[in-house]
C-alpha cells in the first residue's frame, strides 16, 4: 500500500490497531481527525451554530471527510454546509455564498491548485 485515505475502507486491512496483516503504508488521518476539529471549533466558539466548509474536488478521501464531518456537526447540534472551490477562480464565489449563509466560523481542506 503506497498510500491510502482509509485503508480499512480499501479493504487493505481489517482495522488500523489491529491490521491482521503484514502490510507497509500511509495513511491518511485526516478524516479521522475532522471530528475533533468540529469540537474544538465548537469549544473557542460555543455559540457557534453553522459551519462553512470550503472544499476541494470530490473525491473518495473528501467525501468521507465531508461524512466526518457532517457527523460531528450534527452530534454538536451544529449545520455545516460545503461550498465546492476546484480551483483559485472558484475561491471567492464560494466566500461570497458561504457569507450570504453566514457562518460563525469557516473549516476548509487544502488542495493542491494549479494556476
């Protein structure tokens, strides 16, 4: 495995503390962490009610972090919504819709981006 988002997901191993497998990699813990920061979020701001999240294009990896996500917020009692941004043009709509849904507080995933 070179690399992988979630390799349990992939079918790589059975579970990350228990691989039941040999196997050598990356893993990605993004997704696995996206919870935490919604807390956190919450904890600085604990009159936060929605969340914007600026992310990149759709992929395995950002959906399930979207999933994450979405999860969280919703057992903090929280609305996020996501804003597509696939390349630097796309950056300011998305600030410009996401203050029209007006947000206590903004997440975003980084990309990669090309000019």
């Amino acid at each position: 495995m070179l690399g992988a988002a979630d390799p349990v997901a992939a079918g790589f191993v059975a579970t990350l503390g228990r691989p039941g497998a040999n196997i050598t990699g990356v893993a990605s813990t993004v997704a696995l962490l996206a919870g935490k920061q919604i807390e956190l979020l919450r904890d600085v701001a604990p009159r936060m009610r929605r969340v914007a999240f600026l992310r990149p294009p759709r992929t395995s990896a950002n959906e399930r972090l979207l999933a994450e996500l979405q999860g969280a917020a919703r057992r903090l009692g929280l609305e996020l919504k996501a804003f597509d941004v696939a390349n630097r043009a796309d950056v300011d709509r998305a600030v410009a819709l996401s203050a029209a849904y007006r947000p206590v507080t903004a997440a975003f995933r980084s990309s990669r981006t090309r000019p």
